[in-house]
C-alpha cells in the first residue's frame, strides 16, 4: 500500500470521526473459557483458540501460552503495524525489519514470595530493526509517530481506568 491508498482509506474514516466523534468509540472484547481439566484458560482470538496456562516459572508445563508474553506479541503486533503505516504515511520505504519486545518479571510477586517484588513487568523494551535509505531524523520522526499511536505502547505507557467484577455464572 503507498501514502496515496492509505489516505484514501482513512479519510472518509477521519471525515466521519471528526463530524461524530461517538462514532469512533469502539469498545474491543476479547473472551476466554476456563478449562475445567487443568489451571488454564482458553483464549478466543478471532482466528483460533490460544490455551493460557501458568508459565513454568510459576509451576506451569510450558506447553500453554504464557499471558505475559501474549501481551508482548500484542505490542510487537500493534507497533509493527503501526510502524508500517506510518512509515506509508511519511512515503519511508522500509525495505525489511524486525520488531522486539522483551520484558522482565519477577515471579515472587506473583506467586506471593516477597512483598516487595511487583506484580507484573517492572520493565519493556520494544525495539525495531529496519533497513532502509530514509535520513536519520525521518527515523526519529517514525519511531516517535509509532510510539505515540501505537494503542498497545499507549496503553501500556498510561495506565487506563481498570475494574473488575466476579459474577455468579
């Protein structure tokens, strides 16, 4: 796809969301059923069923998705895709390139062994490998278009309002 396309694709979009911002508040869903064999949870992706389980670090088999590294597949996922149209956007030829994320974890927060030890990554990394002939500062200019619309980095960047409910089936 070249710039052309793609702002022939968004524009009726961005002309319908500026005249109705509403229209443009979607609520995403994603839906899992608990596996009433073993401590996993399966996972509706649209396309398939990913079976989540404990990571071995937690005592798990390793033959389920881990969830922490699901979570690193959404942010390679969207920045990668992110990346891309923007890069269309700027008209910057990406010739190839690779997208990273790696996260570290302490698992005796998760497993309750330490107080101290946080629940969940105490840091990210995202990093991208491209090869191009695009300036310097169009590069710098793409990775900080990518960060800035890129929905996972930006969910993960600012925490959104959580709740969380437990219901009777």
């Amino acid at each position: 796809m070249d710039v052309t396309a793609l702002r022939a694709l968004q524009a009726p979009l961005k002309d319908k969301y500026r005249d109705a911002p509403d229209a443009a508040v979607i609520t995403l869903q994603a839906r899992g059923e608990l596996d009433d064999q073993h401590i996993a949870c399966k996972v509706e992706t649209g396309r398939a069923i990913a079976l989540a389980g404990l990571h071995p670090a937690t005592g798990g088999s390793g033959a389920e998705l881990c969830s922490g590294d699901m979570l690193l597949e959404a942010l390679v996922a969207c920045a990668g895709v992110t990346l891309k149209a923007v890069a269309t956007a700027l008209e910057i030829e990406l010739k190839n390139g690779t997208v990273r994320a790696e996260g570290d974890l302490d698992f005796r927060g998760t497993l309750g062994v330490a107080k101290d030890a946080a629940v969940g990554f105490k840091a990210i990394r995202l990093s991208f490998d491209v090869e191009t002939d695009a300036p310097q500062e169009k590069l710098d200019t793409l990775l900080k278009l990518t960060e800035r619309y890129c929905v996972v980095f930006q969910t993960l960047n600012v925490k959104p309002e959580l709740s969380a409910n437990l219901a009777r089936a």
